[in-house]
C-alpha cells in the first residue's frame, strides 16, 4: 500500500459525493452505495498501512458490530428507536441493507484518527478520553446521515419525537443510540491499537473535515434544510474545532 493508492481513494470519495445534489432518483442510490463503497475501502486501506494489519481487522469488526446493531434496531428498536429500512441501498440482510456494515466502517477509522490527533502527546492506545473524543466524532455525524437518508427514502421512524427543533423526521432516541454504539466500536478500535502511534494521519483527517463541511454546504445550499445543516455544524464542531485548530499549528 502506498500513499499514492490511499489519497486516490481519498480524491476518489470527494469526486463521487460532489455530484450527489445534482441527481435523483435510481442514480442517486447507486451514488450513495457507490460512496459508502469507496469510503470504506479508503478508510480500511488506510487503517492497513497506516497501523497494520490486526487494527484493519479490528475494523472490519466494527463493520460487523455496527451492523448487528442496525439488526437489532430494526428488530427490536434498541437502541435507536422504531425505524425501517424502505430500499434503495442494495441487497439487505436480516432486513438491512449489507451496505450499512460499510458505513460504520468508513467513519469509525477517521473519528479514531481524529481523536489520536486531538489527544496528544503521545502516541499508542486510546484511553478512556479518547475513546470518547471518537465517540462523538463518530457518532456526530448522524446528526447530518439521518436526515439526509430519511429525505431519500431509505428508511423511516415510526414515531421521529422527540426531536431536534427543525429536525421532525428523526427522534432523539436515534442519537442517544448512535453515541452507545460509538462507544462499542471505538472500544473495539482501540483495544486493536498497538503501542505505537500510526503515520500518515492526513487522508482520514482530511476525508472527517470534508465530511463536515461538505455536509453543511449541501444542507443549506441544495437540500434546503437550514437547521439540519446548524445542528450538525454543531455536534461536529464539538471536535471539528479543536482539529482545525490543532491542524493550524
């Protein structure tokens, strides 16, 4: 693996969402399993070469985890609340969509990554700060998946209340949920990080913050959802700011 392959992947996942805004329908769906695909391969390429191999199996465990979560939530409700999934993501197993295993995979690495950045000195495992610094930045970006993926029909709530002023569509439950399994998954993570720090942390640092604010631009500029855009700016400024900060030093 090289730095040339992942920063392909990287240049690759931004060139694949840009046009997301601009279509519909069919075309937008298969943009969508398109990007998940992509992310993850750059996320677990990078977890391989910038930490090794046993730290990339730890994450395609969290591909695995997440996904017997989403299982468990559609089944049963916990821990996010009533939802369904309505289609559009490709083939699903146990009534979810196998596509979803890659999108717990694709940001758990860069919230780690994030998280290393922000809670140094000093390299190797995360302790129980870190954990949580990664769990929010994992589990913050829910805050502008949800609504979007809600908005093009790939799943639905049952009872979307309470809520976020300006987000009637998904109920709180679903947050409070995506920071437990946060939890779960950068644990995970973090029991697979050896001694010594990773190198060559820029792709995933780079892949969070457009992330962000690409999420933000999208909301307020196409998808016409101002409040969705605030309130993710928001939940991921609580760790966007202190990375954009630290990257400025």
């Amino acid at each position: 693996m090289s730095r040339v392959v992942i920063w392909s992947l990287v240049a690759g996942v931004i060139a694949v969402q840009i046009p997301y805004p601009l279509v519909h329908g069919s075309a937008r769906n298969s943009l969508t399993v398109v990007t998940v695909v992509v992310f993850a391969a750059a996320s677990l390429a990078h977890a391989w070469w910038s930490v090794g191999m046993r730290y990339a199996g730890a994450l395609v465990g969290v591909g695995l985890v997440g996904f017997a979560a989403e299982v468990l939530g559609v089944h049963t409700g916990v821990p996010f609340g009533d939802y369904r999934y309505t289609g559009g993501l490709g083939p699903a197993l146990a009534s979810v969509p196998v596509v979803i295993a890659l999108a717990w995979m694709m940001m758990a690495h860069p919230a780690v990554t994030v998280a290393r950045r922000l809670t140094r000195p000093g390299p190797g495992r995360l302790g129980v700060g870190r954990i949580l610094v990664a769990a929010v930045a994992l589990a913050s970006w829910d805050v502008f998946l949800d609504p979007q993926m809600v908005h093009a029909h790939h799943w639905r709530w049952l009872r979307p209340s309470p809520h976020l002023p300006g987000i009637d569509d998904v109920p709180l439950s679903n947050f409070g949920g995506w920071l437990l399994v946060a939890l779960l998954v950068v644990a995970l993570l973090a029991a697979a990080l050896p001694a010594t720090g990773g190198d060559g942390d820029a792709p995933m640092l780079v892949l969070w913050v457009w992330t962000w604010l690409s999420s933000t631009l999208a909301n307020l500029a196409f998808f016409d959802r101002p409040a969705v855009a605030a309130w993710g700016f928001a939940a991921m400024g609580f760790v966007g700011v202190p990375l954009l900060r630290s990257l400025r030093r």
